[in-house]
C-alpha cells in the first residue's frame, strides 16, 4: 500500500461476511448504494456490535484486485427468497485479509456507510475521525479541537427537536449536539446550535473559533 492508495472503509455488520472474505476472498456493496469514489485499491472494514470486543472498530484491510456486477442471488443461492435477491451488487475480489499494526476504534458509537481514506491515513489513525478526508479549514479547525481536549466528530448528524442534518463538525454535548459548519457564505436556514465560520476565519482565526465553540458547550451542557 503506497501513502495515496485509495482506501474505502466499509461497514462490517456480519461475522459471517468477514468470514467469506477472509476464506473466499471477496466483499459485496449494493450498487445503489456504491460510493461515486468506485472502485478503491484498498478495502478496510468498520466491524458493528455483533462483532463483541472488536465492534465499532477498523481492523482488517484487503487489496481490491477486481470486481463485477451480480445480483445478490448469484452470490449467496443459498439466500435465494431474500427480498434483495435480485438487487445488482458488486462482488470485490480481495487478496487475503491483512491485520492493521493497532485497531482504528470510535470514540463514540456512531453511524457510518463509506468513508474514503488514504494509505497514509489508515496507518497513523488512532480514531475513526482521524480516516475522514475534507477541505484544509475542516482538518485545521478538527486539529485544533483535538489540541484543545474537545473531541469532536467529522461527518456528523446533527439533531436538534425533530430535524436532522449533518455538520462539518459536531461536539456531542449533555443537552444536545454543537454543530460546525464551515462556508464562504451563510447559509439561509440556520439552527441554532450550529456554529457557522468561513474557511478564512478558521484559516486566520482559529484560536478565535476554538473559543465560541467552547462557549456552545458550555452552553449546552458540557461534552459527553
């Protein structure tokens, strides 16, 4: 694996799917769900609850070394009267399952579908968030969170009453999440546990950014 491989993070939910790649070799994303960025030159697995004490983890990896369009039906006959039976999948042919040098954990339970990553990044992350790629102003104002001992989340939903909509950033607090979100211009529907800074004002004021968002924390409660 070279520092700029391609390296898509998909969810694990089944034991039984790690146990087909891992002894047959291969991996199935539905195709209406696929990532646009398809196909990686890398798969790494996010393991959910089922898998016990390595749930909610990033452990395993694989070279992805081709791929084709079945239905799930050609893939698992065994299956054959699921309701997806004849939904378009593709089957990634995977080299042998590799270990990562330490497990990639979240820091809190969350929701994930596909992260895309690097080479570089899956081999010095401590922590899912440390995977996510974005804008510069998004790793500046992430880092300078993490300096200051506030643990947000990258790629976050936020939830505020009965709307959801996701954030930049976000701090999980007692009474409610604090979102970030990071724009040239405002947008016209603002909420009012999102904070909203421009590229520049991260770029030039973080310190100044750091601050209001500890003050929405304490606002809302305090992180949990």
């Amino acid at each position: 694996m070279q520092p700029d491989s391609s390296v898509l993070v998909a969810v694990m939910n089944s034991p039984r799917d790690l146990a087909l790649a891992r002894e047959q070799h291969w991996y199935r994303i539905p195709q209406k769900t696929a990532p646009k960025f398809f196909p990686p030159d890398f798969v790494a697995f996010y393991c959910t609850k089922p898998f016990g004490a390595e749930a909610f983890s990033v452990r395993w990896y694989a070279q992805v070394r081709g791929h084709e369009l079945l239905t799930r039906r050609e893939l698992l006959p065994d299956e054959a009267q699921h309701p997806h039976a004849q939904e378009p999948y593709y089957k990634l042919q995977l080299s042998p399952l590799l270990e990562l040098p330490h497990p990639i954990p979240s820091k809190r339970w969350r929701r994930l579908t596909f992260v895309l990553t690097t080479g570089e990044r899956l081999f010095s992350a401590w922590e899912i968030n440390d995977l996510i790629l974005g804008p510069h102003e998004h790793d500046v104002m992430w880092r300078a969170l993490k300096e200051a001992g506030i643990a947000a989340e990258r790629g976050y939903v936020i939830r505020e009453a009965r709307a959801r909509y996701n954030g930049d950033l976000a701090v999980p607090c007692a009474q409610g999440e604090v979102g970030i979100v990071i724009r040239e211009r405002r947008p016209r529907t603002t909420h009012e546990n999102v904070l909203y800074f421009t590229p520049q004002q991260v770029n030039q004021q973080t310190a100044q950014c750091v601050a209001a968002v500890k003050q929405a924390i304490f606002t809302y409660g305090g992180m949990r």
